[in-house]
C-alpha cells in the first residue's frame, strides 16, 4: 500500500485541512518545522487513548466496543479515499484491515478476561491475557517492520532513480557569485543557503518519493493549442539555465527564517508555454492563471503574466548542484522570482493547467490567503542575536534583506531611537536574491534596540507599519535588544 494511504498520516492530512487557518499558523509559529511530528503524535495519542476507553468498554459491553473500532476504522478509511491524490478505493485497505485485526484482537482479549475461571488456576485468566496482549505488542511490531521493508524497497524505485539522474551543464550558467556576496562576518546567514538547512514548508506528512522514471508533466487548459506531456529526459534536453533565486514563505514572519536562496537548475517555463501556443494575457491569451499540481494533490496558481514577462520562471531539477533533495520537489518544482512559495513554488510538479482565477480557486486561497502575492520587501538582523549580549565598542550588526525580483538598493539601522544610518551592502548577485549587509556600531553600555529597514530596487522603502502573515505576507521592521556591557 502507498505509505500515504496509512490511517495515522492519512487523517492527519485531512486534519490539516480542515483546521482552520488561524490554528495551522498557529502551529506553524509554536511547533515550527517540528508541526508534522507533533500532528502525528497527535493522532497517535488520540488513538490510545481511544484504544484504552473501547477497551474498558468492551469488558461490559463488547458489541459496542466493536462498533467503536469500526467506527474508527471508517474514520482512517473516508480519510485515505477522499485525499486529493488518492486514485483508487485500495487505499481504504490499510484501515480496513487495521479495524478487523483490531475487532478480532479486542474480542479474543476479552474473552481471556470475561471467562469464567477454573477453581483450579484462579488467576489464570489474567496471566493468558497477558501473555496474549503482549503476544498482540509483538506482532504488531513484527507487522510494522515488515511494512517499513516493503515501503522502503518501493521508494527505493525513487531512490535510484533519484542516484542516476545526471545533471546536465546549463546552456545559460549562473554568474558565478561575486565574492562581495559573501561578507565575512560571523553569524550571518550565508548568501547560499545549504541545502540541508534550506527551510522546508508544505502539507506533507509523508514526503513524497517519485519515481523520476515514471514522472510526467502535462501541460494543458485554456489557450494550450498544443498539449504536451513531458518526461524528464525530454526536459534535461531542453535549454537549461542555472540562477540564483532567493525562495520566501508567506507564513514567515518579520525576523523569521522561512526564507532561504539556492542555484536552481532547470529549464524556462515561459519557452515551454509558448512552445504549447500560450500567449500572457497582454497578449491576448484567454488564461490569467496557471495552476500547478502535485502528486500530494497540492494546488498552487500563478500569474501566466507574471511566469512570461521575462523573468526566469524556472522548471527546476537541480538545487545548488544536486538533484532536488525528495524534501523540495523531487524531480521537478516550479520556482518563480518575486512571488512567495504558495503561489508559484510546486513542489513534486505534475501538471500545469491554464485557467483564470475568475474559474478556480487554488489550495490556499480558500482558505483565506491572498490569491495574487507578490514577495513584500523584508530585511533580517542576523547577529547580534536578541537578547544576547555584547561588549562595549565596535559590533559588527549584520544580516540579510531581500525584495526578488525588485531588488535591495540600500539597508538602514537604526539604534534606539537614533536616525537612520546606511549600512554596508554586499555586492549585488542579481534583483532575484537576497543581499547582505552589514553595520559597525559603535555600542555604548547599557540596552539597545536595532532596527533594520530596507529600500527595493524601486526606490520603496520598507514599511514600518505591522501586519501578520495573513493574508499577503507580513510587513514591519526587525529589531533586536541587546545588553551592552562596560
Ligand atoms: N506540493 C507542494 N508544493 C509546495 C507546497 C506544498 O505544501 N506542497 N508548499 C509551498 C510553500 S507554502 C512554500 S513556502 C514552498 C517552500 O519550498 P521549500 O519547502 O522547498 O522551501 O513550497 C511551496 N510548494
Ligand atoms: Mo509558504
């Protein structure tokens, strides 16, 4: 069975959502990249603790108790079979199978309990139950082992495919990184974010493994005059172009880390577009929206306007060198500068569908976010760290500020409430990236609030006014306090 299938993660997909939006942020603000774990704990809890009362139950009343498990068990399978990427009824099995094991092992439990015990053993009763409820904790954990194999060979499939893919050399390479880029101070973020600390967002319990072999990506809707279905092979054909793009969530906040920049390889979107007969709608194209699917049933839309007014809207396969890890999109994501990830970022890529946004409503819009959301010009301190403490003298404050695709011409700090003062920029890698700076403060004893604010590429500055994340992305300025002392 598809490990997404499972009843723990498929009810707790479905629990995403439905949980309202305040609470999944919520979620996302306590437990952070932890939120996944803490749902399946959840769901685990909830279960024994469920287990534990139809247990008691069935000592009086079994038939209830059984209907109790059944009751469950329908619960996991309506989970498994209504989730936008299940196709077919078996994924109903694995909770279908769960219940009946649990009716059957309920029923022979107590009966070793209920039955009338023999003059003879008294007490025998409870050691048979026992040993057959610690026989039971055996072979489920035989069973879990055993499904562990079977789906790990199956993402094995995706594993290998994932080792054999060859990057190809980009026709159109990134520019290598001025060394200006980088600037050399301690605890800032570095201008490429490694890929094993590039933050991961999406609603995925299970991560998805695609097989590359078998991957396909259709391209059709309104305007599309030639359909196409593309394999992976026919894309890494294609013209490939490398860039450097800076990614940012929505949901993160001001001073937060939901953001990250890598070397993306991949080919250009709006060629593949065009080659299928689509024209933008400053063209006259009938679709203002591109909708992007992914095999976990995710819906992101896009501005077609947007993907095809010359900026590198990328088909990516390539992240800093490597493969997509399977955490960003194995074997294909979508990466748009300027445009946050729910709206342009899909990652496990398998279709591409040409609407409006009159006709349809992607993932996240229902559920009270922005439509249309273009990235807010932001600025980071990175160190020193709030509520750290530093000593007296020069401190080299230090961060990053990013605005894609406008660019970041200038990074101000404030001390207190002193006046603006022009920090010093990192050399520009390009308008899609972030920028890093730094300030030389002179600090002075005592507790002092920095504060950063960036201008764009526009001449905007960023505004102080605070707003939370819903439902276009957070605005504000960053400040930490700091202990100076003597
Ligand atoms: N299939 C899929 N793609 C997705 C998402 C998702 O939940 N599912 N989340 C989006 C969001 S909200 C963001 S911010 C980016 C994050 O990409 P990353 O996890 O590679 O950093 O992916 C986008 N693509
Ligand atoms: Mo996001």
């Amino acid at each position: 069975m598809r490990p997404e299938a499972g009843p723990v993660p498929a009810v707790g997909d479905a629990v995403v959502d439905l949980t309202p939006t305040g609470v999944k942020e919520w979620a996302i603000r306590t437990f952070g990249e932890s939120d996944k774990a803490v749902l399946e704990f959840g769901v685990l809890v909830l279960l024994a603790a469920l287990a534990a009362g139809l247990g008691r139950l069935a000592l009086r009343r079994t038939a209830a108790a059984l209907a109790g498990v059944a009751a469950v068990g329908a619960v996991g399978a309506l989970a498994a079979v209504t989730r936008p990427d299940s196709s077919s009824p078996a994924d109903a099995l694995p909770s279908l199978v769960g219940a009946a094991t649990a009716a059957a092992l309920l029923h022979l439990l107590v009966r070793r309990l209920t039955r009338p015990r023999p003059a003879a053993a008294p007490g025998a009763d409870r050691r048979g139950f026992l040993v057959a409820a610690a026989g039971v904790a055996a072979g489920a954990t035989g069973a879990l082992l055993l499904g562990r194999t079977v789906g790990s060979t199956r993402s094995g499939h995706a594993t290998a495919s994932r080792n054999a893919l060859r990057l190809p050399r980009p026709v159109s390479p990134a520019p290598a990184v001025p060394p200006g880029a980088q600037l050399p101070v301690e605890g800032i973020s570095p201008f490429v974010t490694p890929n094993r600390d590039f933050y991961r967002v999406d609603t995925a319990l299970v991560v998805p493994r695609v097989d590359a072999d078998t991957w396909r990506l259709r391209i059709h809707g309104r305007g599309v005059a030639r359909e196409r279905v593309l394999t992976l092979p026919e894309l890494l054909r294609r013209e490939v172009v490398e860039r450097d793009i800076t990614l940012a969530c929505v949901s993160n906040e001001v001073g937060g880390t939901l953001v990250g920049n890598a070397r993306w390889l991949g080919v250009r979107l709006a060629d593949l577009l065009r080659e299928c007969g689509v024209r933008p709608p400053s063209a006259g194209g009938p679709a203002d929206q591109l909708v992007a699917r992914s095999v976990d049933g995710m819906t992101i839309g896009t501005p077609v306007q947007d993907v095809m007014d010359g900026r590198d809207a990328l088909l990516a396969f390539g992240m800093n060198g490597e493969p997509l890890p399977f955490t960003h999109g194995f074997p294909v994501r979508m990466v748009v500068p300027g445009l946050y990830g729910y709206v342009s970022a899909c990652k496990w890529i398998t279709s591409l569908e040409l609407t409006t946004f009159d006709a349809y409503d992607a993932y996240w819009v229902p559920r009270g976010w922005a439509a249309r959301a273009p990235v807010k010009t932001q600025s980071r301190i990175d160190t020193p760290r709030s509520a750290s403490g530093v000593t007296a003298g020069r401190v080299t404050v230090a961060g990053v500020a990013w605005a894609q695709h406008r660019g970041v011409s200038r990074v101000q700090v404030r001390v207190d409430e002193g006046p603006w003062q022009d920090a010093e920029l990192g050399t520009e890698a390009g308008r899609d990236t972030w920028r890093q700076w730094r300030y030389r403060w002179q600090a002075a004893p005592g507790r002092h609030t920095l504060t950063v604010r960036a201008t764009d590429g526009t001449g905007a500055v960023q505004t102080e006014r605070r707003t939370g994340t819903m439902p276009d992305g957070a605005t504000g300025l960053h400040s930490v306090t700091v202990a100076v002392k003597e």
